[in-house]
C-alpha cells in the first residue's frame, strides 16, 4: 500500500488522517473569515472561488490499492460509478547534458542564458506537487484538466477524461482526421491566447470527454524557466511534430496538414512574440532534419522509424511560415 504507516510513538499520521486534519482547518479557516449566510443572501458561486472537498477516503483507500497491485505508472480504476487515473509521478531529475542541452537551444533561439543551477533544480520536475499545483491553476482558470482528486506521497489522483486523441486518431477516417486535427490546432492557439502553455502538447496528451478536449500530463517544467512565448513555440512544435504520420496522417498528407495547422494555431493566438520564436527555431529544425537525413528510411524489425522523417516535415512546415502575420 502507497499509505505511511502510524507510529503512534511518535505522533505521526497517516496519509488518511493527515487529509481529515487538512479539511477540518480548511473548513475552520474559511468559517472564521466567512461568517454564515443567510441562502437568499449568500453569493453565488464562481469557477475561480477555491473547492474544499472532504477526503474520500474509500477512493483514496482504493486508488492506493490499485497501484499497489499493478507496476505500470498509470492505473486506471473505477470506483462508485466513476472512472478515476492513478499516476505514479516518477522521478525525473535533469542531468547536466540535459541542462546543457537545454540552455543551448534557448540561448540560439531566444539570445538568452540561463543559470546552469536553475537548469538542474530538480524540484519541479521529481515531486508530485509540481503537477499538481499547475492543474489546481488551469483548473480555476477555466481550462479543461482532470480534476484533482487527492495528492498522495508519490502519486496523483485524478478524475478520467476519456480516451486520447492520438488513440482515437487510429480509427478516423483521412477526411474526419484532418477536420478532427484543424479543431485541435485553434485549441491550442486558443488555450496560448489565454497566456497559458501545457509543456507536452502531443496528441497523445489530449482526450476527449463530453464532446470537448481536455489536456493532461502536466510534468514538464520547462515553462517556468523560459518565456512564455517561447514555451508556447514549443507547444505548436511538440503538437505538430505528433500530428505527422499518425494514424491515417502518410507523409504526403502532412505536407498538406502540417502546414495548415501551423497557420492556424498563430491565427488563433496572433502573438508575435509566438511566430518570431518559431522563425528562430526554423534554421535549427531544418539543421537538425538535414542531420538526420541518413536516418529517414532505416528500419527496425521491418517497420520505419518515423522520428528522422517527422522532424523533416516539421522543418518544411515550418518553412512555410511567413516572416509577417
């Protein structure tokens, strides 16, 4: 079980108790500052006005069991009705050839160094509170994230928001793939337009519940050590680059499709700021692409690589963007 364990000796709680004392205060604060009201006179409430939920201790008590009986990182259970994720956050410390890695590319691109020692702090990209403060805040800002059940020592509990759009892309038809694909490019485009950034844009971190798109995995720390326009890029980039040779997407159609879905994300987040960034990176995606072009048709057992091909057509589309809006 992923619960600590009560020592009574010494006056520790367990992950149970620790929640029913969080709630009680909660609850205690918001009462001293927020004498009663009447119902006719009370305020009504509004997205941004902070939740306090009551652990559900069955749902923590299960969640916990779940994991403790499978390995994989993310589990997937059930509970009074619901569909619920349970996701391991695991360690990811940033190695110094990352950290190197990463200040190169944001220095060619946006002319700016950043403190080795702020590259390497690993903090935000190791603990479950990372995550989980940024999906409290795009939650109250209106944004569509699964809502956060409970913050475990080590995992996160979160409400399910159906299945990927990159799992669901495999059984679209060509034409329903490139309408599906155009709708998620002003998404994205409009979620940039609210100054937000998601860090992992890839299709295979958005889903669709209820008719709507909703983004998950929120572990990347890169938007805080950057400018915002600059993670922005990098989200149109991370989210094109998923696009290409997806499911029905072969390579002829994302040389029409690429394309097309850049123009739209800056059509519905006309940021210069945003474009000036992706015309920087341009010369170093098409080095990189020429770097590569080895790479493009080996195979491995029988089947292609696509990533040398991939970086290819994201250097044509990126190619195609214009230096003026």
């Amino acid at each position: 079980m992923l619960r600590m364990v009560n020592d009574r000796a010494d006056g520790s709680l367990t992950a149970r108790e620790r929640d029913d004392r969080a709630w009680i205060i909660n609850a205690a604060r918001r009462a001293w500052h927020q004498p009663p009201e009447s119902a006719a006179s009370a305020p009504a409430h509004t997205e941004t006005d902070p939740v306090i939920e009551p652990p559900n201790t069955p749902l923590i008590d299960a969640a916990a069991a779940a994991l403790a009986a499978s390995t994989d990182r993310v589990v997937i259970l059930s509970h009074s009705g619901r569909r619920y994720v349970a996701k391991r956050v695991a360690p990811q410390p940033r190695s110094r050839l990352q950290a190197v890695a990463v200040r190169w590319l944001v220095k060619g691109i946006t002319g700016q160094s950043l403190p080795m020692q702020t590259l390497r702090l690993a903090d935000a990209a190791t603990g479950v509170g990372f995550e989980a403060r940024r999906l409290r805040a795009l939650e109250q800002a209106g944004q569509r994230v699964p809502h956060l059940v409970h913050e475990g020592p080590d995992y996160l509990l979160l409400e399910h928001c159906g299945n990927t759009v990159a799992n669901l892309l495999e059984d679209w038809t060509a034409d329903t793939c490139r309408t599906e694909m155009e709708n998620e490019a002003r998404e994205l485009g409009a979620f940039h337009r609210a100054a937000q950034w998601h860090g992992a844009s890839q299709i295979k971190n958005l889903t669709r519940h209820g008719g709507a798109t909703w983004r998950i995995d929120f572990e990347e720390d890169f938007g805080e050590l950057v400018p915002l326009p600059v993670v922005q890029a990098l989200d149109v980039i991370l989210f094109l680059n998923s696009v290409s040779l997806a499911g029905v997407v072969d390579e002829a159609e994302s040389r029409r499709l690429l394309p097309q879905l850049l123009a739209l994300c800056l059509q519905e987040n006309p940021d210069p700021r945003v474009r000036a960034t992706l015309l920087r990176a341009r010369p170093w995606v098409a080095r990189l692409a020429w770097l590569s072009t080895p790479m493009r048709r080996r195979t491995v057992r029988g089947r292609q690589r696509k990533g040398a091909l991939r970086l290819a057509l994201l250097a044509d589309a990126l190619a195609t963007l214009s230096d003026a809006p």
